[in-house]
C-alpha cells in the first residue's frame, strides 16, 4: 500500500508537468504522513536538511561555479581551433574536431547542456557546412556533450558515489578514473555514427538540391595546418587542456580531496579567464554568482527531496520487495542486468542524473551486489545510461538546448538523434557486460 501511494503520486505529478523536485518531495511527504501522521513533519525537515548538508556535496556547487567561469574565459573557441589544427583537414574532420572538442569541454565542465551551449554557435553551423543537416549537426552535439556526467571530474559520479555510500564504501576518485576509458567510447561510438550520418545526409541534400535545381556544394576541407599553426593553437589551449589534468593529477597525487578539486578549478579557471585569456571581466562575476547559484539550487533542491523518497524506499523496505521481485524473475545474471538497463534508460528519458541516482541506487545496488557486480562498474553503467537520456526524447535536456540554437523542431531532432542513441546502447552493453572496461584503469593505477 505504502509503496502504492509512493509511486502512484509521484508518477501521477510527473504526468502533470510538475517539476521533478516537488514530485519527489510531495510524494515523499504524503507517503509519510499517510504511513506515521503528522508527528513525521519533524523528520522530513530533519532529512532534507542532513541530505544536503554534507562535505563531499559542496564540490557540486564549486564544480558548478568552475564550469560557468570556463564558459565566460573563452576556452570553448580556443579547444575548436586546437582540434581543427590537427584533425580538421581529414575526410570527417568536422566531425572529429565536434567529438573531440565536446570531450574536452565536458570534462571541464561536467555538464551536457552547458557544452552544448558553449559549443553549439560554432560548431554547428561548421557542420551544416560540411554537409550535414541542421538537426543532425544538433544531434550529434547533444549526444557528445552528454559525455560531460561520465568523464571526470562529474558531479554525477560524486553524487553516486554519496548515495551508494549509505550501504557500501564508494571512492569518488576510483569513479572518476573507471568513467575514462567509458566516455571516450561513447566518443568514439558518436563519430562512427557520425561518418554514416554524413553519408545518408550527403545523399539526402545533394538530391533535393538537384530537384529544385540548385547546386549543391560542401565546404571545402580545411587545410592541414602547419607545426608552428599547431603550436600556436597548443599554446593558445593549453590553459584548458590543463584543467582536467590539474583536478585529476592534484586528486591522485594526494595533494588535494575531490571536494577540494573543486574548489581549486574555481580559482584557477578565475586566473586563467581575469589574467591569462583577458576575456572574463571583473564585472562577469556577479552574472557567474547569479548563474551558479540558480543551478546549485535546483540541483540541492532535487538532492533534498530525493533523499526523502529514498529514505521512504528504505524504511519501508520497498528496496528489499523490488530487488525480491527482479530476483525472482529469474537468476540469470545477464538477463537481470538486461532488465535493469532497460529500466535505467526509460528512467533517464524522463528525469535527471541526480533524483534517478537517489530514486534508483538504494533499490538496485543490493540486486547488484547479490549478483556480484562491482559498484564502480554499477555507478558506471548505470551513469551512461543516465546520459542517454540527456539526449533522447521527451525531456532531453541537451536536445532543447540544441534545438534552441539550431533552430530546428523537437520533432527532427529526436528522429535525427537515433543513429546516435544506437551507438551509445552498444557501448552502453560493452561497458555492462564487460566490466574490464571501467575497472582496468583504476586498478592498473591502484585507486580503490
């Protein structure tokens, strides 16, 4: 019953169109008054307010912060112009100069929608140039930046990290090194796809040029930059390109937490922007205070109410009686992990990283764990899942930004995006079913 009115009302506000947040919070809080009265009103403050008050959450905001100053210092153009210089003479250059440059991105900045925006005016109208449609271009910027939740440093593996560390011990920095080899598949997975998108788009437009009598041209292949055009790209990047090994090295060297990695990408992308590049002002610190402070809040206020509906999934064991069910079904390992995929990627198509982490995680780790499934290797699968579903419909995140800028309908994109989809299932199962994949490096590296 209890678990009835827990899920029924929360589905229920979704149906509505009530942001994710006060769905969580609301059914959380019915559930518990319906279950203990109003004596329970004392606890959910209580709950709420512990959830969010914890050391290791405070990277998120400081990750946050760091990533809006990366967008103002004018390090996105200066990545574009370093990959263009070594790949953006090859046949798909453009391509790999999207892929490569997203990767980049997302990796300082640890968010899809903001690598789409950062990226998007430049990048796609390149690719539309070089024969692609608008909602294709669209497409496969919305799926690249998606990688920005599964290379480190990402706020979501340190929220999964958090929540998992209520029943099991999970190193945020051996998460932050196993989503490495993961992303980068996903970036070599979206420039396969890619290359046959061209193709079949090359097609599409050469025949429709020809129908209506107009002659259809592709921009012409980028010259092979010269070494000192290189190195002076190199240079000019080298600033950005030092972020992520700043963070990453500074963690695994023991000089710093990853909570204070945050902290340190902060001041050191204010020097770089206020003093190396010269393009954020002193005045752009109000407007990055203001930005930053609206995303933390959305993300603590997700974390608040979450943490009440999986405080509700435990107390009243509806974990035990879900994981008892799956289990149930059979005991076969690949088909359990096959059904929890499945689950996780309709799950990402309608919420975000962070409520799917509190909603999903107390229920599905101890499935995990009977199976003998690694949690690095759960967290990792289960956040490629999560990103897909900042790029497929209905409520892709990465999908609106990229309409936004592209110009183009909800509609085409979400049809121009499958190919895309496609290639991060067929990673998403490699990374699933061959857990190597995200535990070599960390254990080759010693981090546990």
């Amino acid at each position: 019953m209890i678990a009835v009115i827990l899920f029924g009302v929360f589905f229920l506000l979704l149906l509505l169109r009530v942001p994710i947040a006060i769905a969580l919070g609301t059914a959380s809080i019915i559930t518990l008054i319906t279950s203990m009265g109003t004596s329970s009103l004392g606890l959910i403050v209580d709950i709420m307010y512990t959830s969010v008050a914890k050391f290791t959450l405070l990277s998120i905001p400081f990750f946050i912060i760091a990533g809006v100053i990366m967008d103002y210092a004018g390090i996105s153009k200066r990545l574009i112009n370093f990959a263009e210089t070594f790949v953006g003479h090859k046949k798909h250059g453009m391509a790999l100069v999207t892929v490569i440059t997203a990767l980049f991105f997302a990796a300082i900045s640890g968010s899809g929608p903001a690598t789409v925006a950062a990226l998007g005016g430049i990048l796609i109208p390149a690719l539309v140039k070089n024969g692609y449609k608008k909602e294709s271009a669209a497409a496969l910027l919305s799926g690249t930046g998606a990688t920005g939740i599964v290379i480190p440093p990402s706020i979501a593996l340190i929220v999964f990290a958090v929540v998992a560390g209520d029943q099991l011990s999970v190193s945020i920095g051996r998460m932050f090194i196993a989503g490495i080899v993961p992303g980068l598949l996903m970036g070599v997975g979206f420039y396969l796809a890619a290359i046959y998108v061209k193709k079949k788009d090359t097609k599409d437009l050469k025949r429709n040029a020809q129908e209506n009598g107009v002659e259809f041209e592709i921009a012409a292949t980028i010259e092979v930059a010269s070494p000192k055009e290189r190195l002076i790209a190199f240079k000019d990047a080298i600033w950005g390109l030092l972020v992520p090994v700043i963070i990453l090295g500074g963690i695994y060297g023991g000089v710093f937490t990853p909570t204070e990695s945050a902290v340190v990408a902060v001041f050191y992308g204010l020097f770089v922007g206020l003093f190396i590049y010269r393009e954020l002002k002193w005045k752009d610190i109000k407007n990055i205070l203001i930005d930053s402070s609206v995303q933390t809040a959305v993300v603590m206020l997700i974390i608040a109410a979450a943490s009440l509906f999986a405080y509700v999934i435990t107390t009243e064991q509806i974990a035990d009686l879900i994981s008892s069910a799956l289990l149930g079904i059979t005991e076969n390992k690949i088909i359990i992990l096959l059904l929890v995929n499945i689950i996780l990627l309709i799950a990402g198509m309608f919420m975000d990283a962070v409520s799917a982490y509190y909603i999903f995680v107390p229920i599905l780790l101890p499935i995990m764990i009977a199976l003998d499934v690694d949690p690095t290797v759960f967290g990792i699968f289960m956040t490629v899942n999560l990103a897909i579903g900042l790029f497929t419909p209905p409520v892709g995140a990465n999908l609106f930004v990229a309409c936004g800028i592209a110009n183009v309908s909800l509609a085409k994109i979400s049809k121009a995006i499958m190919p895309f989809v496609i290639a991060s299932i067929v990673v998403l199962l490699l990374v699933t079913y061959v857990p190597v994949i995200s535990t070599f490096l960390p254990d080759l590296l010693g981090i546990k």
